[in-house]
C-alpha cells in the first residue's frame, strides 16, 4: 500500500470513529502505537474532524454571543495544535531522510510533505460530508445530484493528490528533491507579537 494510501485508510477510520457518538466533547481513543507515523496522521484527522464540526457550530445564527466567543478561542487552539502536528510530522519525514545522498540539481518543493498531508486529511473530511448531502433522505432530487457532482470532483481531487504526494516521497528518498520546515511563525498567537496581548494596541 502507498502512503496516501495508508493515509486515506487512518483518515477513514478516524472519522468513522468520530461519528460513533458525532460529539466535538468525544475523548480521542487512538489506537495506534504512541508516537508512530499512523499515530500521528489518526490524531491529525482527529484535530481536523473535531474542528469541522466546531466550524458548523459556530455558525448557527442563533448561537449565543458568549458560546460563540468561547468556540472562537478554541477554534483558534485547535488552529494551534494542527499546525504544530503538521510540523511534528515534517519532523519525522526530516529524520526519516537525513540520510539521503541529493543529487547535485535536486530541488525543493513547494510546500512540505506535511502540509500536503494536511490537504489530503481535509480532502477525506469532505468527502464523507459530500456523501452525506448526496444521499441525504429529506434532501430535494436537484441537491443531491450537484453534491454528487461535487463528490465525483473531490474523490478525483484526493486521487491526484494522493499520486503528487507518493511522488513527492519518492524524489525526496531518491535524492532528487529535499525538504526543509520553515516553523509557520502565527503571531496572533503570541503574546511578544500580537500588540493587543502586550499591549501595543487596545482593543475596541
């Protein structure tokens, strides 16, 4: 099997494990060994499954202002926590392939194999959310066929992502391109960067 395609099957899981009780309070059971590979991409989807459907909360008109305001900010750590996995897997690709011998044109890519995975992770999310509004009972006739149509696009979407990322893999461990992790650098996040945390700026 690929590694996408390992990936997609950790992904699946996931989700389908999300949806057992369909709650964004649902403790994480992941049932990978700690700090393997496949523990990494379960928990990544965990982050971004949950944080789906914090999305969809959080847009109810009628939500309440204070459980809005209260969503927003862990929405924003949720935000947090993806970023330092993605990077945390970068780690691992980095490591696995310290030893590789480049070939003196190699060339980096335009993102990093994490943040690629990262791509495909929401790719599985809208997938099996397409499928549900394409197969939805009380939906009209003309809403399911142009989420079907959607679908149809987004499988296409994750298998051509899938081949550039096994691609990708194999020209890093064959030494024809290289990678590097350039830390994201969020500063609305940090009290030193953000002026209204360290208060440069007030807020209105």
């Amino acid at each position: 099997m690929s590694f996408t395609g390992k990936c997609n099957e950790i992904f699946n899981r996931c989700i389908a494990d999300y949806h057992v009780a369909n709650d964004v309070d649902t403790p994480i059971k992941n049932p990978y060994e700690e700090r393997s590979i496949e523990y990494f991409l379960y928990l990544k989807n965990w982050i971004d499954t949950v944080q789906w459907h914090l999305e969809d909360i959080i847009r109810d008109p009628q939500i309440d202002p204070l459980a809005a305001l209260k969503l927003k900010r862990r929405i924003d750590k949720s935000n947090q926590d993806r970023t330092d996995l993605v990077e945390m897997i970068d780690g691992w690709f980095l490591n696995k392939y310290k030893n590789v011998k480049l070939h003196a044109d190699a060339t980096i890519n335009t993102e990093t194999p994490a943040w690629a995975v990262d791509r495909l992770s929401i790719l599985a999310l809208k997938i099996y959310h397409m499928h549900e509004e394409a197969v939805r009972a009380d939906a009209s006739a003309e809403h399911k066929e142009k989420c079907q149509e959607k679908l149809n696009v987004l499988i296409t979407q994750q298998l051509d992502l899938g081949k550039a990322i096994d691609q990708l893999l194999t020209d890093i461990e064959e030494g024809r391109k290289y990678m590097k992790i350039y830390k994201q650098m969020k500063m609305y996040n940090d009290p030193s960067t953000n002026p209204v945390l360290y208060g440069g700026v007030k807020s209105k």
